[in-house]
C-alpha cells in the first residue's frame, strides 16, 4: 500500500540519507511546505520570510514499512526539544515537525510522542509539533539526493552541523553500562569495545550460508545482509555493502602501523571491522571484512518475529 510521509527536521540535505535505504521507502524528495508563496525557492524560504519549513516527503510502500518504524528513525535524527530551528541551523524554515496524511498518521505520531516523553529521555519539553500536511513543493533539483551529488562537501557541512555530536550524546549506548558488560562474552567484548580483531577462520560466521540479516549484537541496528556476503578469502565475513549506509561509520586507523579505514556502527559505537578497496568490482569494489564476534545473525524465517519484517524486501530483490 502506498503512503506519503512529511517530516521536518532542520536542513533537508541532512534528512535524506537515514530514509532512504530502509527497505520500503520508495523516494525520497527534499522540498518546502507551510507558507504563503506557491513554488519558493531556497533563498525565500531560508530568509524565514515566507513562513515555509525546510521538509522531506516519503513514498513508501506501508504493507513493507509501518509508519511506526519511520517515526523510530525521525525521532533518533532531530532534537525534538529546539522550538528555534535544529542545531546550527536556526530560524523558523529549520523547525521540526511531523506533518501527517491520515488520521492513522496523526494517531501514531501522537502515540509516539507521548512514549518519547515519557521515556525520561528529554529533560525539556518536547516540542515537535504534529501538524496536517499542506501543500509540498519540490526543491530545486540540486538540493535533490545531495549527499550523492557532492559526498565531500555533504560530510564537511555534515560534521560542521552539530547533528553527529548531538546523535552521539544522546542515542549512542552508556559503554560503562553494567547491562552491556554482563551481557557480552569475552570475545565479544574485546572486540565491540576494545576494537580487537578475533581469529580469522575460526569465528562463526565467516563461511555462513543461511539468508538472513547482520545486526549489531548490542542494539539490534540492522547492518548486513547475506546477499551482500560472499567469500572473500580473509577468514571473517565479508560484504560488498551495508544494508543501510547511514547506519556505518567509518573514520581512519592507525593502529598496528597501518593505515586502513575501521567501520563503526552509529548507535552502538560498536567496532565492526575494516572496509577495504579490494572487493569485487561488479559490486563497486568495496570489502567489509566484520567481525563475527560484533554480530548476532537473524535467519530470513525470523526477521518477522523478531521485529525485522521489513528487510524481508532485501531478499525479493535477490
């Protein structure tokens, strides 16, 4: 069934990636909404005089994606506590909001609003406001899938916005949680916090032939899928892909007198692995060699139960 979410949550530019590989959502498009001009430009807009927000609009197939796990990742990318805009970017064009097409749509936003203060999460007021969507005009074509268009300069203006510091404060795990510690094995645990490497060929997933999904054995974040796996030789699994690039995060190592790119999962922090450019070039060239010890694998049979019905779309593009 199709759907038509709108979301507000700062810049645009920054809105797009955490939607637009969850399996379900069909488009994604960057625009302007509210207001009193017909078709406003950028300029208009983030001058605050023309009473529009800065917004994205989703197509999305809803028999795939509930609306409920669109709202989970909303709430995990804005600070639902700013009446003033969102991080450094500031003014009325930068406010967030939940714009809903249905009565269904009002009633989960609603619901999942009142869950999120509830949670104690927010020492502030939440102040998000959901409104009946208006009117959406389309951005200007190059403000469309920016973070494709000039990767560069999208991850500068990215680390500049305050978003990743903010993401990392508030969502990421408490590494000293007692809960965690107990819950890791040995292994487990020197690979997930102390960024060790487990043994290559004797870990549990590196010859793995079941379908199904790679989450982050401490948040459950969904990571890779065996579609992407294949053998390459190293002795852990390996994939030309994440499910979801916005879940990874990559940053240089230097350790062992090396230079080599360590992979990172967003909300757990988690140390996966490396990434390398040696992979198979029909697949874009690129190697994610994961611990296994980083991982918990959900067979395909399980992905419904489990709360990961959605990725059973991954498999009907195999």
């Amino acid at each position: 069934m199709n759907e038509v979410a709108m979301f507000a949550g700062g810049h645009f530019w920054f809105m797009v990636p955490p939607f637009i590989e969850v399996p379900g959502v069909e488009k994604v498009m960057t625009g302007y909404t509210g207001g009193y001009l017909q078709n406003p430009s950028f300029e208009e807009v983030t001058s605050g005089n023309t009473g529009h927000q800065l917004v994205i609009q989703i197509n999305f197939d809803s028999a795939i994606l509930p609306y409920k796990k669109l709202l989970e990742v909303y709430w995990r990318i804005i600070d639902p506590t700013d009446v003033n805009g969102q991080f450094k970017d500031r003014g009325e064009a930068f406010r967030s909001a939940i714009y809903y097409n249905s009565q269904s749509q009002k009633e989960q936003a609603e619901q999942s609003k009142y869950r999120l203060t509830k949670s104690g999460r927010w020492q502030m007021p939440i102040v998000t406001e959901i409104l009946q969507a208006p009117n959406f005009y389309p951005a200007e074509e190059k403000h469309q899938n920016y973070y494709r268009k000039l990767p560069f300069h999208y991850l500068h203006v990215f680390k500049q916005s305050g978003r990743a510091e903010f993401i990392k404060r508030f969502w990421q795990i408490d590494k000293e949680d007692m809960k965690l510690l107990n819950k890791l094995t040995a292994i487990q645990y020197e690979v997930t916090q102390k960024n060790k490497t487990e043994q290559p060929f004797e870990n549990e997933y590196y010859d793995q032939k079941l379908d199904g999904i790679y989450v982050d054995l401490v948040t459950g974040e969904p990571l890779f899928s065996s579609t992407e796996q294949y053998d390459a030789g190293c002795g852990w699994p390996s994939f030309t892909k994440p499910i979801q690039p916005y879940q990874i995060k990559e940053s240089l190592d230097h350790s062992y007198g090396m230079i080599r790119t360590e992979v990172r999962s967003l909300y757990g922090d988690s140390h996966l692995g490396h990434v390398f450019d040696d992979g198979l070039k029909v697949k874009g060239g690129r190697c994610y060699c994961i611990n296994s010890a980083a991982l918990r694998f959900i067979p395909k049979s399980n992905l419904k139960s489990e709360g990961y019905g959605e990725y059973l779309a991954v498999f009907k593009r195999k």
